[in-house]
C-alpha cells in the first residue's frame, strides 16, 4: 500500500501519480505481480 502523503492539488503531475497509486490499494501482493506480467505479455505482444 501507499505510504506517501497526498501531494498538493497544485501539483498535477504528482497528484495524478498518487491517486493511480493509491486506487490499487488492498491489492495483494500476488495479484499486483499477476496484473504487472500480463501488462507487459500486452505491451511485448503489441511492440
């Protein structure tokens, strides 16, 4: 999970990364390995 403290709104950039983040929060540990492999099989396959 997420340790980070939410940046500013000003900050958009950061902002954006915190809250993508922070939305897979709970996500276990396996499922988020899971998520990241077929990500990149797509992104290989695509390229």
């Amino acid at each position: 999970d997420l340790k980070a403290d939410q940046p500013s709104a000003l900050d958009l950039k950061a902002k954006a990364k915190w809250e993508a983040w922070n939305g897979k929060k709970g996500m276990a540990q396996d499922a988020a390995k899971e998520a990241y492999v077929s990500c990149a099989n797509t992104l290989v396959t695509k390229y």
